[in-house]
C-alpha cells in the first residue's frame, strides 16, 4: 500500500512539471565571456556603449579588451590612445594570447604558445599551464600580497597562453606572474600590471592570454580563475575619488558588448520526474495489491464490482502504459530552469582543434593589409613623432641605416619597407607570415634605433635635430 501511495505522489509531482513553461536549457559556449560579463553585472558596472563613452569620462571609466587585439586598434583611432586614457585617470586590462606589438604601451606579445609539462599543466594538458601556490619549481611566481591575488590557494588555469615583454623604459609596469622555468629556458612573464601600491588612477594590466577569462575555465571547482577575475574587476574599478568606477567598456574579439546581465542566476531546482522503474514498480504494485479493485467494489457494490473492476484495471493499465510513453519522449523538453550550462568543447581544454579553429578563424577576418599600416605608422609616430601617412608629395624621406654591422643589408631593406607601408595612400594587401615578419622588423629597428644605428632623414635633415 504504502509502495502505491508513493508512485501515485510522483505521478501528481511529474504532471505538476509537465504543466509548466517548456523553455529550452540555457548552455553558453566554452570559450565565451558569459561567466566574465556575469562578475561585472554582480559587482554593478555599468555597460558602455562606445569607445567615445570612455574617453570623455575617464576617471569614472574602466577599458577591457580581451582576445583579438584589433579593439586597441580602433581605440587608438578613435581616440587619443590608452596611454592619454591612463594619464587622464582611467584604468585598463587587456587579454589576448595573439600577436600583438604597442609602442605606446611597451608591451610585445609575440604570440607563440606557452606550454608546460603533463605531470603539472592544467588536467594534465600542456596546452593549458597551472601556476599554483606555493613558490616552487613547477608553480609562477606570484607575489601574493598584490590586491589581483588576494585569497587565491588553488591556482590559476591558463588555455593556450602566450607571453609578453615590456618593451620600453618609462614605463610603469612590473612583473606580477610568471611561468615557471622549465630545463634550462628561463621563466617567461604572463601579467604585467601596475605595482600593488599605484594610485587607483591609470592602474593598468596586461595578461598574456584571455582563456584564462574563459566560460570553461572560470567554472572549473578547482581552480581560482573566478575568484582572481573579481579580484581584477574590483581594483582596476578603484576610483580616484574613492567610489568604484562605475563604467566598463568591454571588447571581446573587437566587438563591445552592450549588456553584461547574462540572466545566469539559477531558479529553484524543477520536480523530479519519476522513472521508468518507478512506473514500472507502481504498476506491479497496483497489481499486486489489486487496489482499484477494491476500491470500486466498496463504491459500486459486490454485484457490479468484479465487472467495473476488471474493466478499470484494463483502463488504468492501458493509461500508465501510454503515461509512460509519453512522459519518457518529452523528458527533454521538461524545463529544467535557465541555470547555464558548458556546451561539452573539451577540444579546447585537450589542446589544439578547437583552439586553432577559433584562432584562424578571426585571423582569416583580419584586415592583414589595414593592420600592417596602422602598426607601420603608430610606430613612426612613437619613435620618431611623425606620421608619414600624411606628408604631401614631395616630400622626399628616408629611413637610414648609418652603422656598419652584419645584418646591414637586411636591416635597410626592412627600414624602406616600413617606410613604404606608412608612406602608402591604401594599404598594401598583406599576407600573415608577411604580418609577422614586420612585426619582427619593427622590433628590430627598435633595439637599432635605441642604439642609434638607424635615423629618419626628411628632405635631408634629421628629424631629430629639427
């Protein structure tokens, strides 16, 4: 009896669940910034909705670009740059594992994949390096007391990372991460960032690859990658006057998203819906126990109730039969609440297609030829304050190597080239080795203008001393 009372109780519970809205189950993708724009909707920033919005208000404004770096690129075109941005009071984190060079901002990305040993990485991944507490051979060196790093034990999860170099003096940047050495290579930075005691104005930081910001990767139990994105969100919105910025200007892969309320927060849990044992244990019980025929026997009567009896049973058999049928089909449209979910990408996590996918994907995008002008004249504009871009013609200029050294004739013929790219009226159409191969040549020139091996001469005179 008391088997039947309990199988009745589940019935009423699952038809209770059957009547209510049959929404689809909420999933985000794995490499989405859901779970990122979900901590800055909870800490209550306020979504900006253009590049302009941030700088006209600096002080009260934090600028995040994560993944393709092309968002800088149009921050520097549409405003004064993020360095103007910093010095004005605004604040500023960016994330990419893609190549990526900024005169402006000191900071080299080469892009070339970070990887660490099975025994240590990430679920056993190289592709995904672990840097953990405490110092030791196989953890980053983190300085714990910086306010980024605040409470974190478990350690940081990356996903296909890169690392960057500070390129320029001057510049108020300092190692906050590391990688670890592995053999004899030297550890490689993964954060660059202003020191723990900067002034709330101008803090910036630099992380050397957005997976760490991933869906996938901050809903991990055992690591800290959502505890150390508040920890970031919460001193780069310090405000100068004491009160949190309240404005976030947030780019991923150069779009900015417009609204960081994700609708993430679970419902109560659904009734459970009974299972097919369950159906099948509370049939055999009614059986068993012949309890509908007894029932309407004590209804009905003893004449009429073996009659109404067996024809009952036979109904009600036939119900549950069909009851079942029908509750196990529609099982999955059941709603089961907006409570998000990971679609199952482990591709990503276990290394290379889903990473290489989404990387030749945007780069298949990129405007190779419009980036390699910007990048040629932003580089002339920070080395030599010009920009060739816009001489009148007639204008007879000349990027001239003066040191005799081994690499001279390679080196001049990458100086006219930069020239080219920066004097051009369109851009030069541009393939993606060609892209990195400037990238190298700036570097190059760089360190030689440094050393004053390289000078610009404009209509013969020396920029320099003009």
């Amino acid at each position: 009896m008391n088997r039947i009372i309990i199988g009745l109780t589940l019935i009423l519970q699952a038809n209770f669940a059957l009547g209510q809205d049959q929404d689809e189950v909420r999933t985000i993708p794995f490499d989405g910034p859901e779970i990122f724009c979900h901590v800055l909707h909870n800490e209550g920033a306020r979504p900006l909705r253009s590049i302009r919005d941030a700088v006209d208000d600096p002080r009260s404004s934090l600028i995040i670009v994560l993944g393709n770096p092309k968002g800088i690129d149009d921050i520097q075109r549409d405003a004064d740059g993020i360095q103007q941005f910093l010095r004005q009071g605004g604040s500023f984190l960016f994330a990419t594992d893609y190549p990526f060079l900024a005169f402006s901002l000191g900071i080299d990305i080469p892009g070339n994949r970070v990887t660490q040993a099975k025994q240590v990485a990430y679920h056993g991944h190289p592709e995904c390096p672990f840097l953990t507490f405490p110092k030791n051979d196989d953890a980053g060196v983190f300085d714990r007391s910086h306010p980024i790093f605040q409470f974190l034990s478990k350690g940081l999860a990356t996903n296909c990372p890169s690392h960057v170099s500070l390129i320029r003096n001057g510049i108020d940047l300092e190692v906050l991460l590391e990688f670890p050495p592995a053999g004899r290579r030297q550890s490689r930075t993964y954060i660059l960032g202003s020191p723990k005691g900067s002034a709330p104005s101008g803090r910036s930081l630099t992380i050397a690859g957005h997976g760490i910001f991933m869906n996938g990767m901050m809903l991990q139990p055992d690591n800290d990658n959502f505890n150390f994105a508040m920890n970031v969100v919460r001193w780069l919105r310090d405000g100068p006057d004491g009160v949190a910025r309240p404005n976030v200007l947030l780019m991923v892969d150069g779009t900015i998203i417009t609204d960081f309320d994700m609708n993430l927060t679970p419902p109560l849990p659904p009734i459970p819906i009974p299972t097919v044992p369950m159906l099948n244990q509370l049939m055999r019980g009614m059986e068993k126990e012949r309890f509908l025929q007894r029932k309407f026997s004590e209804l009905l009567g003893e004449q009429r109730g073996r009659f109404i009896g067996i024809v009952m049973a036979i109904l009600t058999l036939a119900l549950l039969i069909y009851g079942t049928r029908t509750m196990i089909a529609s099982r999955e449209s059941i709603d089961l609440g907006k409570s998000p979910t990971v679609t199952p990408t482990t591709a990503s996590v276990d290394g290379v297609p889903l990473d290489k996918q989404r990387r030749q994907a945007v780069l298949r995008g990129w405007d190779f030829a419009g980036e390699a002008k910007l990048l040629a004249t932003e580089w002339f504009r920070e080395i030599y304050g010009v920009t060739p871009d816009t001489w009148h013609d007639g204008v007879q200029a000349e990027l001239k190597v003066t040191a005799g050294f081994w690499s001279h004739r390679q080196m001049q013929h990458n100086a006219e080239w930069v020239l080219r790219l920066a004097c051009a009226r369109k851009p030069t159409p541009m393939k993606r080795a060609d892209f990195q191969r400037l990238i190298q040549a700036l570097r190059n020139l760089s360190i030689a203008d440094r050393d004053g091996r390289v000078v610009l001469l404009v209509d013969g005179k020396n920029v320099r001393q003009t």
